[in-house]
C-alpha cells in the first residue's frame, strides 16, 4: 500500500457469463495473507536467513512461488475502470503515460538491467457496472467490498482480456469519478485465487491514483507483487512520522524518499545480485573489502566502474536476524541523496510486512539533515562516511570506513565482534 501524501490487447474468444461468475465465486473468501507455495531453492550462504510464515518475510533462503519473480522479462496488463456516476475527464493514455515509462525505468536501474517491466495498456474504458459510491473505496477496505469490486472488474474485463498472457494485473479506476479515494491504492492478495483464461490470478493492483499520481506509487505496489514488504511504520492513529524505520532509504519505505533504490538484501532476494557481490563476516579477525555503490552496475554504472563487485555485507545476529552494510551514493534512483556513505540496516525475516523488518541504524543519533526535503530527517544523515569509526549499538561488531577508491566506492573495515 503507498504511503498518504500502450498497445491494443489482444481478444480473446468470448466466454459464457455463467463462466465468468463460476471463476468469481472464489471471492468471497478473499482475504490479505502471505500465501502458501513450495519452497524454491535459492541461497545457501551462511549469512541468509530462512523464509518464514510472516506476511512478505524478508528471508531468502528459498523464493515464494506463489509471487512472480523479476529475475526475467515480465508482462503487465493496465485495464481502466469506469463508472456509470462520472464521465472520465482523462484517456487511458494519459493515465499509462503517469506510470510508464517510469515505473520499467526504475525496476531496470534497481536491477542493473536484469529485469523488464513490459506494460500493455488497454486505450478505451472498460465501464463498471454499478456506481463508484456503492463500493465504499478506502485505505482500510472492507472484504465484502473489495470483492465486490474484484468481481465486477474481472467480469467486466475478461471478455477483453486474455489473462493468462500476464504476470501483473493493475486494475486503474477513473481518478475523477466520486468514489474513488486516491489514498486507498493497495495490492491485494487473494486466499483463493481468481481464475481467469485458465489462469490463477493471485494479487490485483488496484490503483485508485489521482491524475498525475504519487511519484513512484506503482513501482511501490509492484514491489508487494514480487513480495517485497511495507518498510513505513504507519502510527496507530494514522498520525505521526511514519518513516521512522528506514527514512529515505528504499522504494518500500517511502516512494517520495530521496535515495529510493532497494536495499541491497532487496536485490539479493529478487535475484539481481550474484552470489560473489555479497560477503558473509564472521570471526573475530577483522575484514577487509571495498563496497561499490548500490545503484550503480552493469548497464548504469556510469562514472563508477562496471557495477560487478561487493554490493553488500552482511553479519549474522541470530536465527532470524543480521545486520547488513552497503554503499550508498548520489547516483542513478538516489541522485537526490543528501548524505553518502555506508549504510546500516537490521533485517528480521520473522517481522511481518509493515511491522519493522527492516530498520535502518542511525550512525549520528544527534544530527538531522535535509530538513527541506527529507522523509524523516533524523535517519537522512545515517550513513558512516569516510574516517569515522562506528559501533552498532548493542553488539561488538563495528565499521571503519577508511578511504574512497578512484571510482568512488567505498574501502571498509568490519569486525563481526
């Protein structure tokens, strides 16, 4: 869920409406879960930790199967909603244009170029068959609504749509018309899968975006599709700072931070790092290496070097816990980044999505930066810059950064304690 603040579709034969309504009778016990699926083998390396139950677990060991994993070319289709109580004041092409090509430009910069978001835009409006009021749109939305909502879309849509050709669904509702709330954009993740041109559709995007939308919002909501967790601390009363775990620092904080790449552990779950551009520190002898920038690899490394060293760092703290260390510079998604250096993070593969599973260490707890643009000042100066030493609060293990390289990547010191 974001934070508050094209080509012509190939027709398929058409199906019976008694059909269609057979696929949707699954709806009724929809429901925001996890998912259930056989594991996939991926890391054995001693710094992984294992996937969980938690909601969006950020364990690696093995990738959930019940999520389309971005570790090749992907096919999205955009399908736009309209309403019998509004007459819609902008096109779908208008509408793809506020996504895409931003939202593949992203995913191919995070992922050094290893994965494509192909969008496939519906150019007319597929209209809903009741009102936009009578589905009670909002953040916090009921069951009983939202499938309602999903039901009357996939009828409506699937006569015009061969489902089965995509791996993202993104249902667009007409930003204009009465009852869409644009704070209630939100991936939802279905206990019993739809069925659709003998397909399993197992999580819609629904975007409900005002026109132009949130910077970043579905790049946000994609990365829940390919099961990447909420990292904002949303307030118990909706008041509050709700960037008080990660600030700035990745997509699934905030997409309005100021270096809004992934973390690295994002990166090593989806597939886009290699296993020799992360190093495992344990002992008590200290360990020496050079970090490059995150954002920067084959394909975008510009100024940097080829991209293909040491990305991230990572230390093992308990069963289900490490700290993980990585390069962050002014450069490709976070040029905007107020502060560079060695960024500190904690990540916890049994804290569920939009709980904390990842929190990022402040290395100066008595300084803000960035007062005019940051999400959360406190942690936009948390990286440890050149000639400082750092000991993460509560254990032994400690950061020296000593020096930058020609290409600017970072030469560190670590002791695992």
């Amino acid at each position: 869920m974001p934070r508050p603040f094209p080509r012509t579709l190939p027709r398929p034969r058409l199906r019976s409406t008694a059909a269609v309504f057979t696929t949707m009778a699954a709806l009724a016990a929809t429901s925001l879960v996890a998912g259930h699926s056989a594991a996939e083998p991926f890391s054995s390396a001693p710094c992984t930790l294992e996937r969980t139950e938690a909601h969006h677990s950020e364990g690696l060991d093995t990738w959930n199967s019940a999520y389309p994993r971005p570790a090749r070319a992907l096919d999205a289709v955009m399908v736009f909603l309209s309403f019998p109580d509004a007459r819609p004041l902008t096109s779908p092409a208008e509408l793809t244009a506020d996504h895409f090509p931003g939202t593949t430009r992203f995913f191919e910069q995070a992922s050094y170029g290893r994965f494509t978001l192909r969008p496939h835009s519906l150019r007319h409006w597929i209209r809903m068959p009741r009102p936009s009021t009578s589905y009670a749109i909002q953040r916090d939305w009921s069951a009983p609504d939202r499938a309602a909502y999903l039901r009357d879309a996939l009828a409506a849509a699937d006569p015009q749509v061969d489902f089965s050709r995509y791996d993202v669904v993104y249902f667009v509702a007409d930003p204009d018309a009465p009852g869409v709330d644009s704070d209630a954009t939100k991936v939802v993740n279905l206990d019993v899968p739809l069925r659709a041109d003998g397909t399993d559709i197992r999580r819609v995007v629904t975007v409900f975006e005002k026109h132009p939308p949130d910077r970043l919002v579905l790049a946000h909501e994609t990365g829940h599709v390919f099961d990447l967790p909420d990292l904002y601390h949303r307030p118990a009363d909706g008041k509050g700072d709700w960037d008080t775990y990660v600030g700035d620092w990745d997509l699934m904080g905030s997409q309005f931070g100021l270096a809004p790449d992934l973390f690295a552990w994002h990166k090593w779950k989806l597939g886009w790092l290699e296993r020799r551009q992360v190093v495992c520190v344990r002992g008590p002898e200290p360990k020496r290496l050079t970090l490059e920038p995150l954002e920067t690899g084959p394909g975008n490394a510009g100024i940097f070097g080829p991209g293909r060293g040491t990305k991230l760092a990572v230390v093992r703290t308990g069963d289900d816990s490490v700290l993980a260390f990585e390069a962050r510079g002014a450069v490709g998604p976070d040029a905007a980044v107020c502060r560079q250096g060695i960024l500190i993070y904690r990540v916890h593969s049994g804290t569920a999505s939009g709980t904390g599973p990842v929190q990022v260490i402040d290395a100066h707890p008595r300084t803000e930066a960035c007062w005019e643009n940051s999400v959360y000042p406190p942690l936009a100066d948390a990286p440890v810059d050149t000639g400082e030493t750092f000991t993460v609060p509560d254990t032994k293990v400690q950061l020296k950064v000593t020096s930058r390289t020609p290409t600017g990547a970072w030469n560190v010191q670590i002791t695992a304690g």
